[in-house]
C-alpha cells in the first residue's frame, strides 16, 4: 500500500479510483473497466509529472522522509555480496541505528558503512530511527580504522536526522564521537565514497560524509539543521519550516552548486520508493564510478584531495 504526502492527496484520489474500478471488476468478471482504468492511471501519471516537476525544497525534505523511501539495509542487501556485518565499538555498546561491515561492490572487497532508520514502528524503535548514539560513531571508527589498514575503500550511506541529542549520549561523549568519526575520514588512506540516500542531518551526518565523493539522490537533503528546528530559533515558530527550508539550501540540486556534492542521482519520478530497482541500478552506478575516479590515487593523494573538498566546502557556489 502506497504512503502519500500532503501534497499528493490529488494523486491518491486518482490512483484510488483506478483501484477500486480493478477490485469491482475482480469481484465480477463480466464487468469491463480496462478503458476507464487505463484512462485514470494516464490522468495519474500526467498529474505526478505536474507534481515533480519543480518540487520545492519543503516538499524535497517529505519527500526524504517518505517511510516507504529504500534506507541502509535495502541498499546493503540489494547492491553488495557476501555482506558480513561487524558490531560494536569495543567499549560499550552495539548501536543498532549504524550498521557496517566487509563486503564485495561490483566483486571487490570494500567496507560499507550506514544509517539505518528501519521500516517500520518496531524496527524503528530498535534502530532509533536512524539517530546514532556515541558507540554508533565509535563503530564507524572503528570500521573506518580497519579499512585504512587492510586497503579497503569505503562506502557510506547517509540517512539520519542527525545525532541522538539524548542525556545518556552526551554523557558518553556524543560531540567528541562525531569528531572523532569525522577526523577518520580525514585521516583514512583509501578511497571514500558517500552517497546522501535520504536525510543528511547536522554533525551526524558529516561524520560518514566527509568523503572524496560525495553523492545525493535527487530528492534527498543534507543540512545542518532540520527546517522544523531552524524555523523555531529564527522565527521561534516551527510551523515556518518553508521557509527554513528555503534559506538553508537543503536540496541536493543546491547543494551541487555550492561544491559540497559532487553528483547528483537521479530519481524516479515521484520519487525512489515508488521504482525501487531503478533507484538501486542509478545509486549502483554512480558508486562505481565515483570509486573509479579514485582507485589510481594514492594515499597521500585521497588524504589531501579529501582535506581539501572538506575546506572549501561552498567556496564554488560565492564565487558564482
């Protein structure tokens, strides 16, 4: 069953008659709707055109959050082999909202790293809707670490709102996690590759995506506050979440043009949940060859072209 957005409350009338039209004449099979449903699902997909066709930066964010969009494990599951998940931070504990471990891209042996929110309210629960707590970031290390030691390039995928801002997580050291996490992507002499899947989150988010490449999927979002939070301290209103979503320049096509993504990956139209294959088959692509553009560099190199993406971040889009 398709979730809709606000915005597609239209959509859903449409497609719903189409439906019902199909449930009647399953029910009775002297009754003939083909016509009238062919004509429906045209009107649909004219209608989800319209809608997609210039999304604005609120509705880019719904679209992100959309519960039925593919997260860390769809990809994991759908794109690498041989995956074999690595757990814990040998300190703590096992942070259920990261997930990572050894597996092959395309036959070769990489480490894959991400966030993952699950899909539904049970294994949302479990995986803390994607918010990592300060073990989730030490994992990561610790992931990252291993990498860098057995020549491995690395894959994120980026999905959270942003760190869990909990009172056991800032006990434990949240803020010095998160850089800890960001300085080993600074540090790590092997390919970093970071694909922005969904939310892009604050210092949650940066501690996976400081990368040698960094990609979003076209309706994706990535800043350092969410609209709902920066709307309710500039305007102490969180209901004026459009127009905070307008001024941080969340989307991934603005993004592209300040210089702190290097691609951007096409979507379905109306989104990546509703082609999941095709979304799987543009995100696979664009890995490999962001992975291709780095596998000759040396490990001096990554380490400097990476400092020096992350230092001037926005720089392309004041010049402009």
């Amino acid at each position: 069953m398709t979730n809709y957005l606000d915005f597609e409350k239209p959509l859903a009338e449409i497609e719903g008659k189409a439906e019902e039209l199909r449930a009647m004449a399953r029910q009775n099979e002297e009754m003939d709707v083909t016509d009238e449903a062919a004509a429906l699902d045209r009107k649909a997909a004219e209608l989800l055109e319209e809608l997609y066709k210039d999304l604005t930066p609120w509705r880019k964010c719904q679209v992100a959050r959309h519960p039925q969009r593919p997260h860390c494990r769809d990809y994991i599951d759908t794109l690498f082999t041989d995956y074999t998940p690595l757990a814990g931070d040998r300190n703590f504990a096992d942070d259920l909202a990261v997930m990572g471990g050894l597996a092959r891209f395309n036959g070769k042996p990489v480490m894959v790293i991400g966030q993952e929110k699950g899909n539904d309210t049970k294994s949302r629960i479990a995986h803390n809707f994607g918010m990592a707590r300060p073990e989730g970031y030490r994992k990561a290390v610790r992931l990252m670490e291993m990498a860098g030691r057995f020549g491995l390039p690395v894959v994120t995928l980026v999905d959270t709102a942003g760190a869990y801002p909990g009172k056991g997580a800032e006990e434990r050291g949240q803020s010095e996690a998160i850089a800890r996490s960001t300085e080993m992507c600074l540090q790590i002499g092997v390919p970093l590759v970071s694909v922005i899947i969904g939310e892009g989150g604050s210092g949650g988010a940066v501690a996976f995506a400081t990368a040698n490449r960094v990609a979003m999927l076209e309706h994706s979002v990535y800043s350092v506050i969410s609209p709902e939070g920066c709307a309710s301290i500039l305007w102490k209103d969180s209901t004026k979440m459009r127009e905070a979503a307008e001024a941080l320049r969340v989307t991934a096509q603005d993004l592209h043009q300040l210089g702190v993504a290097d691609r951007v990956i096409s979507e379905p139209k109306g989104g990546a949940h509703r082609d999941r294959a095709a979304t799987m088959q543009n995100v696979a692509d664009a890995i490999g060859e962001m992975l291709g553009e780095l596998e000759e560099m040396s490990a001096a190199d990554l380490v400097s072209n990476r400092r020096k993406k992350f230092l001037n971040i926005g720089a392309k889009g004041l010049a402009a």
